[in-house]
C-alpha cells in the first residue's frame, strides 16, 4: 500500500551518507541526489542515515537539509527526513500555535490522533514533551476553546485497542447511541467523545456499518446535514480518519489544489504522512472521486524540485 520505492539493493548508511554530503558540496546543491536517495528510503533507513550522518560529519542532517535548501521543497524534505513521531509532533505544535485556527489547522491532530497506531499516538504525545516542554494535550487546552477542545484532548490522551476484535453487539447499540446523538445535534456530547475516542478502529468501522444499515444514510452524511461550523467539520474528519484514511487524505489532496492557488503545507503533509502506510488507497481514492489520477492532479499543480520530491514519493522514476 505504500507508493514509495526501495532499491533492491540498497547502499550502507555510510555511503548515502558520502553521496548526501558530496550533494551539499561545491558551488551549488545537488537536489536531484538528494531526492533519488532520501526519496527511496524506508523510515528505518533514513533513521540510520541520519544517526550515521552525525557520527561521521559531527553534523545533523536536518540541519544540513535546513541550510542547504529552500521554499516548498526544502520543508518536503525536511519533513520527510524527520522520524515520523517527530514530524508529527511539529506539525501538531505548528498548527496549534498558528495565530489563526481553522478546520485545517484542527484536523493535522485528528490526521495524527486517529489515522495512525496507538504505538505511534504514543510516541508523538512522549516526544511533543521532549520537544517542547509542554504535553500535547496542555498546549491544546491552551489554545482551543470549547467544544473542540473537549474532542481533540479526548483523541490524543486515548490508547486504543490494537486488536481487531468486535462486538456485534456493542456496535449496534452505539450506532443507535451515535444516531441519537447526531439527531440532536450533540456532536460534543460526552459519550459521543467517548465512543470515537476510545473504540478501536475495527470496533468503530463495524458500529458504522449498523448506523448506516439502520438509518439508511452513512453517519458521516448525517454529520454533515448537522450544519457548516467547524465542529461538524471536525467530527466528520474524526469520522473518516477513524474508518477509512484514505478518503480523508485523497479530500486534503484535493482541497489542496482547487481554485486559486496551491496549499502546498496540506498537499505535502498528505503525501509525507502517507507515502509509506496508505498511498496507493489513496491515490484510488482519488481516482474514484474525482476522474483522474492523483498523479496528474501533483504534475499540473507543482513544479521543480519540489514536485519531483513528490512524485518520487508516489512513486514515479524521476
């Protein structure tokens, strides 16, 4: 289900880390070694680059990469070149300290909290404290007014079951509870916050499957009758990264494109955060929804080095 491409044979960290070293010398960078070689390594891989990179050079990568290039492409990089958890917390702290919030700034912790492991959850809340001194949760207390606040600190303090065990039986009865909920309108009700925050994800998918059979309409569909605030748009985010990623991630991609101008901050963190857990679901995704490939849609919208980072993320031979 990942896009990216490991050679069959891949170099010893210390001679990737000749080549990126040789890429930062002389009068200009080499971009395209740097992308052929980062973009075709696996999380493990570019951990070990970067733990040699420092032993041989007494230097960090990141901050090589931070001196070295520049604009969109440079952030691509970066993010890519961070372990996951700590991509993740920075990007969880830059959306929260943004001076203005909105659904797209809320949902990178929805992204982080419910689209990826419990193991992984863990590990981002442990390192978001290293980094900065500061629970996630804190920070989100501190910086999101109610309701939202309520939601999005439930998401990220839960440790979800990592099995796939389920109950029919418990999934019937929160359909129902959810279908009530939504009904009313109490999409910050306090069992609702539960439910979503708490049941693991097979759990959660099959008590969606009953909404849907005994309500006629998907609950996603019933949250978005519900209204256009920002909380509606939460919830329904909450929803579809909880049941189905790719969905999520294929709508931020094309969001991220429409209209006038390119967001290139969302269209890279879908395509960094997905690149080796889900991408050719969403790239299907993308297809079935909008009639053409996800691949054109990144070609006619981006360009340069940073579109051929993130092609080769997808998968292309550049």
């Amino acid at each position: 289900m990942a896009t990216i491409r490991v050679p069959d044979l891949v170099p010893s960290p210390t001679e990737d880390c000749e080549t990126l070293n040789k890429a930062f010398k002389g009068w200009g960078t080499d971009e395209k070694a740097i992308i052929s070689l980062l973009g075709r390594r696996n999380t493990d891989q570019r951990r070990k680059i970067r733990e040699t990179y420092q032993q041989i050079y007494k230097k960090s990568l990141i901050d090589e990469l931070i001196s070295e290039l520049s604009g969109d492409f440079g952030k691509a990089m970066i993010l890519w070149t961070y372990d996951p958890p700590e991509r993740d917390a920075r990007l969880a702290n830059k959306a929260l300290k943004s001076k203005k919030k909105d659904i797209k700034h809320f949902q990178v912790i929805v992204e982080i909290a419910c689209a990826n492991s419990p193991h992984h959850l863990m590990a981002v809340r442990q390192i978001y404290c290293s980094l900065f001194e500061c629970s996630l949760e804190e920070d989100i207390a501190a910086t999101v007014s109610l309701p939202l606040r309520k939601i999005l600190v439930g998401l990220v303090t839960s440790y979800r079951y990592d099995g796939q065990a389920v109950n029919t039986n418990i999934a019937n009865v929160e359909a129902g509870q959810l279908y009530d909920f939504v009904k009313r309108k109490q999409l910050d009700n306090d069992d609702l916050v539960w439910i979503l925050s708490t049941r693991n994800h097979f759990q959660l998918s099959e008590t969606f499957k009953c909404y849907k059979l005994k309500y006629g309409n998907s609950i996603e569909k019933d949250i978005v009758k519900c209204g256009k605030s920002t909380l509606e748009s939460l919830v329904k985010t909450v929803v579809q990264c909880l049941d189905a990623p790719e969905k999520h991630f294929s709508e931020v991609i094309r969001a991220s494109i429409v209209g006038f101008g390119t967001d290139e901050d969302s269209l890279t963190r879908a395509i960094v955060m997905r690149a080796e857990i889900d991408m050719m679901k969403v790239r299907g995704m993308y297809f079935i929804k909008n009639k053409t490939s996800l691949d054109n849609a990144v070609i006619g919208d981006t360009s340069g080095y940073y579109m051929d980072f993130l092609m080769t993320l997808l998968g292309a031979n550049i």
